[in-house]
C-alpha cells in the first residue's frame, strides 16, 4: 500500500486549487474601456474617461460647401457672395500608454486637407492642409462599478498651410482702384502659414447603466499660445455628448453596435474660436473586446481656415486595439 505524505498532498492540493481559479481569474479581468460589462465604442467627436493601452488609426473622406465672394469679371469686382463645393480628408495615427491603473499618457499625429472643387472654387474656396501633433496625459477614476472619471491636459502644435487666390485678387482689385497707375496683382498675399501652440484641458465621465448601454460627456478648455485665423489657434470651449448601444449582450449572434454624438465648439472672450456644430453616427464590430472596428458619419457646421462659413459631410473608418 502506497502511502502519500500529508504535507505533499495539502500542497497538490492548494495547486489544483489554484489552477481551477485560473479561468475565473481571466474573466473577471476588465477591459480599460469596460463599464458594468459594457465595452465602449470610440468618436471623433468625445473623448472619453478610460486609462488604457491601445493603438488607433483613422482615415476620413467627404465633402461639403463653402460661402465664398462672387467675382465679376468685366469690370473686375466682388459683387456678391455663393456656395462653392470643396473635398476634404484626414489621416491620423494615435498611440494610448496605461502607465498606472488611473493614469495614461498618448501621443497623435493628425492630418487634415481639403480642396476646392467646381467652377470657381479653387479660387474661392482655395486650398489649405494642417499638419498637427498633440502629446497628453490623462487621470482617469472609477466610481463603483458604472461610473468613470478623468481630467486631462494636452498640448498640440499644428502649422496650418492655407492658398486662397481670391484674397490675392481682392487686395489687387481694391489697389487698382485707389492708385490705376501703379495696379499690381500680387496673389502671393492670399498665401497663409500660421503656426499654432495649444493648450487643452478637459474632463469626462461615463456611466454605463446595463451591459448594451453607455452614455459619455465631457467639456474642454481651448487655450493657445499663439493666435491666427486658423480656428484651433483661438480661445474656446467644447461641449460634448454621446449615447451607444450593443446588441451583443442582447442577441449573441449579433456583434454589432451603434452610436451617436454631438459637439459644441464656441468661443469665449474677446479672441475667440467659431462656433462649430458636429454630429456624427457610428456602426462597430463589437464580437472582440480587444478591437475596435467601425464606421462613422459625421455632419459638421462650421468655418473653414479662412473663415468661410461652410457645411460638411465626413465618413470615417475608425480601427482601435486594446491591449487591456
């Protein structure tokens, strides 16, 4: 008969114990953008409270409309305003580093351009890129199981490339008209570069009340350290909100989610930012808590780098991965 030593079988027992843990141990381990087993879905247009590691990238495309002068040419004037058409894009890379469990640090790189397009819009409408980079951290709090909180504080530069021939035209055509003998067209005047160092603070919360619904706000403080007439450049506050829902939990053949956001950008104080309206609508893969994977439609209502009154429509394709 083989006997087996009492303190060798308490330990294999204490280690089938453990292993047998082991499985449970993974599924309660949380996702960092996870709230009462809702996994939230990322915008353009929010930021949200989350401290985690992940990579992003994101590419957009669409159109709109811009209210430009109306020129005559015979005799040269501006005799009015219209709607010139222009396309946009936007390409962009983001890097998120949980560095604590309630702090992350995230660097991004972003790029943005649109073209005028149509009769008289590269004219009018003209051509502008911005190039920006923007270096953040983030403090990030939860509160019981449904809640979350963060404040954060970014800095990000942008020179801003503007061409719009008909600011060029303008000055000429009033110069010709104060001296006709020394008239010159210089367009090199309609040519803008402004270089833009800014200051963003904010905070956000989310709340997750059932696992296929969360709801996430924020506001933000705009601050530069140089101004112009890109829009980014001036002082501001932002507004915003948003709403999802997972059918996942509900129907488990169906890994599909949807969103919708809105944003208020307007200014405060004397140098002030635009007001800027944007609503947006999202559908995403949710069959994987660690991706990420959607499309969203934005509409915005806003000015363009040249202060042009303008509306846009935009659809982006958004991929994130977690790491945790």
């Amino acid at each position: 008969m083989i006997r087996f030593d009492s303190k060798a079988a308490r330990c294999l027992a204490a280690a089938a114990l453990l292993l047998s843990t082991l499985p449970v141990l993974a599924q309660e381990e949380k996702m960092g953008r996870e709230l009462g087993g809702h996994y939230f879905m990322p915008s353009h247009l929010i930021e949200d409270p989350f401290s985690y590691t992940a990579f992003a990238t994101f590419f957009g495309l669409g159109s709109g409309n811009a209210l430009g002068p109306e020129f005559q040419a015979n005799p040269p004037a501006i005799i009015g305003e219209k709607w010139y058409g222009y396309t946009g894009l936007g390409l962009g890379m983001l890097m998120n580093v949980k560095i604590l469990e309630y702090l992350s640090a995230r660097a991004l790189l972003n790029t943005t351009a649109y073209l005028g397009t149509g009769s008289g819009a590269a004219l009018t409408i003209g051509t502008s890129a911005r190039i920006t980079g923007d270096i953040g951290v983030k403090g990030s709090l939860p509160v019981g199981k449904d809640w979350r909180f963060s404040a954060s504080l970014d800095m990000a530069y942008g020179p801003v490339y503007s061409l719009l021939l008909a600011n060029g035209l303008y000055d000429s055509i009033q110069a010709c008209r104060v001296s006709p003998q020394q008239c010159t067209f210089d367009f090199g005047s309609g040519f803008q570069t402004i270089n833009t160092v800014t200051w963003l603070a904010g905070l956000a919360g989310s709340w997750a009340p059932t696992p296929y619904l969360g709801f996430t706000a924020n506001v933000g403080f705009i601050a530069p350290t140089k101004t112009g007439d890109a829009s980014i450049a001036q002082n501001g506050v932002t507004l915003a909100g948003s709403g999802e829902f997972d059918f996942l939990p509900l129907v488990k053949w169906l890994p599909l989610g949807v969103n919708a956001a809105y944003q208020l950008t307007t200014g405060v104080g004397g140098n002030k930012v635009p007001t800027a309206n944007e609503a947006g609508f999202g559908l995403y893969y949710t069959g994987r808590p660690h991706l990420a994977l959607g499309l969203e439609i934005d509409w915005k209502w806003s000015t363009l780098e040249t202060q042009q009154t303008s509306t846009a429509t935009l659809a982006w394709l958004n991929f994130r991965y977690y790491w945790n």
